[in-house]
C-alpha cells in the first residue's frame, strides 16, 4: 500500500520535519526520538504497514506536538510530560461526558493549573 504525501497519515520522516527534530551536531533528522516517544507514552500509536514502516495520523503528530513541548520547551521530564498528558485526557473525557456547569469547569481548570505548577517544580 503506498501512501501519497498529502494523505491524511505521515511517515517518521515527514512527523520529524514537521516537529523540526534535527540532530544539532549532523544536521539529520532525529527519527530515533519519535519512536523512543513512542515507546513512552501510549498515546502515540502510529499505524505500521508494509515493510514496518510508521505512518502518523493528525491527532497523533498533534500529541507528538504536545510531547515535544512538554519536554523541549518546558523541560519536563518524561514521568512529567506523562502525567500531563494522562491528566489533559482523563479531564477532557470526563468533561465530554458529563453535563458540567461553567463554575465546576472553572474548578478543574484551577485545580488542573496547580497539578501543571506541581509538576514544573518537581
């Protein structure tokens, strides 16, 4: 099965560019951070093809996005990035499925803002 370039699904390459993972030192495309993420966090689920070649979907490049800022850009660890991630989820689900009023929301997106703050400190 060949996949075109303007599909819906990306190669490890492609997701590499789009989230700008470039060895400093070669100037080479990092492919080997993208599938260590892939190994830590179980939201990043590409689908594998022929040949065990990895093709990402949107919403996976945009949790790959989430990952990279978590950890590049606000230096969390990945036991930090983890529990954010697994926060954002389980608070988005349960907000979809609930019938929640605009003060309770504003109490979980205070109480989820001081878990954000817990864990940046340590």
């Amino acid at each position: 099965m060949i996949i075109k370039k303007n599909s819906l699904y990306k190669s490890i390459s492609e997701v590499t560019k789009i989230l700008n993972l470039v060895n400093q030192k070669n100037g080479k495309l990092s492919t080997h951070t993208v599938r260590f993420w892939e190994k830590q966090f179980k939201q990043v689920k590409p689908k594998i093809l022929a040949g065990n070649r990895r093709y990402y979907d949107q919403k996976t490049i945009e949790i790959l996005k989430k990952i990279k800022y978590l950890l590049k850009t606000e230096g969390m660890t990945i036991v930090g990035a983890k529990k954010q991630l697994n926060l954002s989820e389980s608070n988005i689900d349960e907000i979809k499925n609930s019938s929640i009023t605009n003060q309770e929301f504003k109490s979980k997106i205070k109480k989820i803002s001081t878990i954000i703050k817990e864990i940046k400190n340590g």
